[in-house]
C-alpha cells in the first residue's frame, strides 16, 4: 500500500491541497491567532496519524512527523507501520487571515504551498494536552484529516522511516529515543513526546466579527 505512496505525496500530506479551492465556510474555525500561529509552530514537530490508511485497514496505521522551520518551510517524513522505507517531502507554511466581507469576519488560517498547488488548514489546538487537530479545505467544505499532538523532538522512528530526514541538530532540536514505533499509537505509548503547551496562545475572539 504505502509503496505507492510518492515524493509528491509526501510533500502535500501536511494538508490536503487541492489548488484553487475556496475557502471553506461551515461555522468551522481554529482556535490560534494567525499572528501566534508562527510562535505555536515554528521550532515544534508536529506528529499525526494519517487516517486516509486506517481507512484501508484497522492494522496499518500511518504515521507522519512534521518539522516546522522557522523559515516557512517544513521537514515531512510519513511511513506505514511495519514499512521502513519512508519518504521525505518538504512544503512552504504560512498562517494567513481571511477576511469574509459579505459575514464582516475575520479568521486564521494555514496556507501551505507544494509542487502540486496550494491548499488551506483549519486547526485546533488543545493546550492542557498539546493536541492538534487538523482539517483541510476540500471541494468548499471542511473535512477532518487527522489528529495528533506538537512536540518539540523529533521521535526517533523519524530516521528509521526516512534516513535522509534533517538532522535534529541541524532543525536545532533533539531525538527522542524512547519513541521508536512507526505506528502512532504505540508509539505515543512508549513516551508521549515533549508536548508544546501554550495557552496563552489560544483565543476565545475566533472569528472576529466586525
């Protein structure tokens, strides 16, 4: 299954992008300031289950780690458990705000761009935990993706999946060794990761109506 899965993919998979498509309006909004959403992310890693894969077997559990780098860029590894042969894709990141004039709202977004095209994400953060869920603009309605948390090392599954991953000394980070599966929840299991709590970064003023 995951043999299919290409460079390409690989760097897209962060978010579904589907170019061209018009962001989604469904009452749906995150919960990060498009201002603090470089400070939530850039530095941290974020690590997912890819639920496109459960959809295809109970058993197989995709897993994929993001690094956000602090120059709008990312580092993706994504592999299927019990695959070591990973790929390694990167993307451009940037938290945008939209503003809807005929609702007189605004709202945060995330604009990722690959060699494919250019999507938009929806996200909600949980700061007691440090989980993250993540939604993506699809055909003009928002659809869940995935969930999975930020922390801020690298697990160490990482260069097992994808050798050829950024070093953690040169993302200026550090590897987690204890966090060694390949499937999410064992993995999560082993050791949760150092979450990245910060609620001082959550807003109760999402849209911002005008």
């Amino acid at each position: 299954m995951f043999h299919n899965f290409t460079k390409v993919a690989a760097a897209t998979a962060l978010i579904a992008l589907v170019a061209g498509t018009a962001h989604a309006k469904q009452g749906m909004y995150g919960n990060v300031e498009a201002a603090d959403m470089y400070t939530l992310l850039a530095g941290s890693v974020f690590v997912r289950q890819l639920e496109d894969a459960d959809r295809h077997s109970s058993e197989v559990m995709t897993l994929q780690v993001t690094f956000f780098k602090k120059d709008g860029t990312t580092a993706t590894c994504a592999a299927s458990d019990g695959y070591v042969d990973g790929v390694t894709g990167s993307a451009k990141w940037k938290p945008v705000t939209v503003e809807n004039e005929r609702d007189r709202e605004r709202y945060p977004l995330m604009e990722v761009t690959a060699i494919d095209g250019t999507g938009y994400g929806l996200h909600r953060y949980d700061a007691k935990n440090g989980s993250y869920e993540h939604f993506a603009s699809i055909r003009g309605k928002w659809r869940h993706i995935s969930t999975g948390h930020i922390q801020s090392d690298i697990p160490a599954a990482v260069y097992t999946m994808c050798p050829d991953f950024p070093s953690a000394e040169s993302l200026g980070t550090r590897v987690n060794t204890k966090q060694t599966s390949t499937n999410y929840r064992a993995m999560v299991a082993q050791d949760p990761g150092e979450r990245v709590l910060r609620p001082d970064l959550v807003s109760d003023n999402i849209p911002e109506r005008y």
